[in-house]
C-alpha cells in the first residue's frame, strides 16, 4: 500500500510500521543455514528426509494514485518480487520442526523497499493414532480466520487479499484436533488479531484464541472463531489518564467462516464482528467486515475467482493525554482474477480491483475510490531435487 503524506482527517490510516529489517536478514541467513545443514544432517532416531522448499513470486502491478487501499508506487507502473524459503524435518518420532522466512522488494512491494521477515518458527506434536491431536509452539500464523490458511500465492486464487485483518505470526501455543465431524483449535497467543494500520501499535499480551468446525458432509465446511484481549502497546502509555494502563483496554473479535467445494466450484467466505474499548470513550466502537470469494475451474489448468469484500473497520488514535479519536471508515472493495497452470508448481495469474468509499462528501477527497491492475507469476520449489541423483 502506499501512504504519501497528506492531511488526514479523521479516519484516514497512518503510514505502515516498517519492519526490522536487519532482525529479519539474520532470520533469513539462519533460514537458510538451517536448511542447508539439515540437507546433510540426518536427524537422530528419523528416516523421513529433511524437506526444503519455497515460493517466488514476480509481481506488476499499475494502480491509481489516491486510493487508500490500492494505490503503490504513487500511482506508477511498478515491479515487486516477493521470496519464502522453508525448511521441515521429524526430529524424533512424531514430533517435526518448521521455520519459514520471506524477503520481499520492489517499488510496487508493500513497503516500496526490501523487507525481511520471519514469519514461522515452530515445533509440532503429533499424537499417535486414534487420537488425532495435534500440538503447535513457537511462532506460528494466527489460527483463527478463513484466510489464514490460503495467504500463499500457490493456493491464493487471487492476488490481492481481504483487508479486514492484516495476517501476522505471534509466538504461542496452539492444539488443534478432530474428532468425527468436528475439528477444533485453541490457542494462546501473544498478539492482537487486527489490522495494524487501524490502531497503535501493540504490545505483546497473551490472549485466548478459540475456533469450532464442522464438515456436516464431504466438502462442506462451517466454522466459528473468537479471541478476545489486549490491542494496544506500551508506546501509548503517556496518552493514558492516570491510573490506566494499555492492557486494561481490550478488543474482541467473534466471526464464521465457510467452505464449500462441488466439483469445479469452490467457495469461501468469512464475516466478523469487531470490537475495541478506548482510553477515554464511554462506548466500544465497534465494526464489521465480511467477504465472499468463487472460484471456478474451467479446465485442469485454467481458472478464475472474485472476491467481494466490505470493511466497516474500527479506527483508533490517540490525539492527546486522555483524548482518543475512535471511528469507523466503511469501504467495500471488489477484486475479480484468472490464473492458469503453467506446469508444476507454476502459476501465472492476472486481476484486476476496485474499491468504493462510504463516506461523507466532505471527506471524499481523503478517501477516493480507485482500482488496481496485477499480474502475477508464483513458482513453488523443492529445493532437495536439486540434490538428488538420477536415478
């Protein structure tokens, strides 16, 4: 997203946080020296070999210059790449490891610049049969959500992704397991489930995170989520009154969330209702966002999807000691796409985005409508055939 520097009124989003990116080149260096020794470092008591793989991705993107969600590169044609590497492997019976770093750059990136970031580190658990539990620890992807599970580009059937909550990867403890017809999770992490370009930046707090399924038959999927605690950090602390302090405000987020696939047809959808507790507001502000996302496969290698997307989303700012500002800006954005399968592991996909603004006309020229226009190469690797012999 590009956020120039503008009046804002009330509403108006801050600029992305930039990430550490020295912190995230290390994590990246020890990504890479993990997987390559572990290349040729058998793990004791495992006859599983080490799995080492990633995902490039090789974007263009052309956008208008004004739009808050859009717009990149100040409305210029523009390159981004974006690179994840993983490494896997059983340490002992049952019990797998798995780290995942990503570095990404170009003018049309998220940032405009070269990022680097781990977003996975963790150790899983998996219980001998017929109990079918499974134990995650360390820092994992938020587990609750629809598109938490479908943000790679290799199963993404879209460019683009839904605006309502940013993915993030705190470090917690998730058991998630199946029983029958019903699957579960429950966690414990210590992040927020927000988008971080509505609210200040948080702190680090543990909060339960809770998610119900049930497949009532084969390819049909309903789903229901919840989490709820603290969402602001300690930078705010000297715009709090006396006596406050940052955990004791808290946000809460309740949503569903779908799948169904029939033959060709696959659909996904997620709606969730939102809300967040401000240092000097009598009420909560609350918020609401939902979206719909078709799929359909015309052929083995050729596909296209739309995803129809509204965002009534809580802002919260702080604007002096004990004065918060604590609306809502309400956008609908729509994003339609068609991809084809190049061949393993490669896939080239094209789309196309608009967005819609609800907001008084007073305000139109902070938040006016505009479009996107994307292309998309994905290429996922395995990194171990390029050591294996022929055979």
């Amino acid at each position: 997203m590009d956020f120039r520097p503008r009046p804002e009124p009330p509403g108006a989003r801050p600029a992305p946080r930039a990430r550490r990116p020295w912190r995230g080149l290390r994590a990246l260096v020890g990504l890479w020296a993990l997987g390559f020794a572990l290349l040729f470092v058998s793990p004791a008591r495992c006859d599983e070999r080490v799995l080492v793989g990633g995902l490039l991705d090789a974007e263009f993107w052309k956008t208008d210059d004004g739009s808050r969600l859009l717009s990149r590169n100040e409305g210029e044609a523009a390159p981004a790449a974006r690179l994840r590497l993983w490494a896997a492997s059983e340490f002992l019976p049952r019990l797998q490891g798995f780290v995942l770093g990503e570095v990404e750059s170009g003018k049309a990136s998220d940032a405009g610049e070269t990022e680097q970031e781990l977003e996975q580190a963790y150790l899983r658990y998996s219980f001998r049969p017929p109990l079918r539990l499974i134990v995650e620890a360390g820092q994992i992807v938020t587990p609750i959500g629809n598109f938490s599970r479908r943000y790679l580009s290799s199963v993404n059937p879209l460019i683009g992704s839904p605006d309502n909550y940013s993915l993030s990867y705190p470090l917690g403890l998730n058991v998630r397991g199946q029983a029958s017809r019903l699957d579960f999770s429950v966690a414990l992490l210590d992040r927020p489930f927000i988008n971080e370009h509505y609210t200040p930046e948080p702190g680090r707090a543990l909060r339960p995170a809770l998610a119900l399924g049930v497949t009532p038959v084969v390819g049909t999927r309903l789903g229901a989520y919840a989490t709820r605690g603290p969402y602001l950090g300690p930078g705010v602390t000297p715009m709090l009154l006396t006596g406050d302090d940052w955990k004791d405000f808290r946000q809460a987020v309740y949503g569903i969330d779908a799948q169904f696939s029939r033959g060709y047809f696959e659909l996904n959808a997620d709606v969730a209702r939102s809300s967040y507790e401000v240092p000097g507001v009598a009420r909560s502000v609350r918020g609401l966002a939902y979206f719909i996302e078709p799929k359909y496969t015309w052929s083995p290698r050729f596909f296209t999807a739309l995803r129809l997307e509204r965002n009534d989303y809580p802002f919260v700012m702080p604007l002096a000691p004990g004065v918060w500002l604590a609306t809502t800006a309400d956008f609908y954005d729509v994003e339609a796409g068609a991809g084809y399968r190049l061949g393993p592991g490669a896939i080239l996909k094209i789309a196309y985005r608009r967005d819609r603004w609800n907001v008084d006309p007073s305000k139109k020229s902070f938040f006016p409508d505009g479009y996107s226009i994307s292309a998309q190469l994905s290429y996922r690797f395995d990194v171990n055939t390029w050591f294996e012999r022929p055979r």
